[in-house]
C-alpha cells in the first residue's frame, strides 16, 4: 500500500533543506518533458548567446532605471 500525500509531504518537511531542494527537483523534473540538466543546459547556452551578442555589440541595452519605470507603467 502506497503512503497518502499528507504522509509524503509529513515526511518531506523532516528532511534537510538541501534534501528538499533535491527531492522538488526530482519532483518537477517528473512534469516536465525534458530534465532538469537539458533545461539548465539550454538556460546555459541562451545566457552565453546573449552575452556573446551584447559583447558583440549586437544587442540593444536599456538603463535598469527606464525598464523599471516601463514595466510600472504598463502593470498600472
């Protein structure tokens, strides 16, 4: 016989915090349809496009200050 949920989520919160990261990795790696790695791997390879482009001077660059005040803007 299988353990309900509210026993799984009991027994969770007794682990340690690293083992709790670990075990809602696990978690959601089981949603999801690629793992973990290939989604941190992807995230890796955009994050260094993107700094390749911006070293390149290809891309465009915004003052922190005016994105904050846009994203203000338009959430009002």
């Amino acid at each position: 016989m299988s353990a309900s949920l509210a026993e799984i989520e009991q027994q969770a919160r007794t682990l340690s915090p690293d083992e709790r990261a670990r075990l809602a990795e696990v978690l959601l790696e089981s949603l999801q349809n690629g793992s973990l790695s290939e989604i941190e791997t992807a995230w890796r390879l955009e994050i260094e496009d993107r700094v390749a482009a911006y070293d390149r001077g290809e891309m465009a660059i915004f003052p922190a200050e005016d994105v904050f005040a846009e994203a203000k803007r338009i959430t009002r």
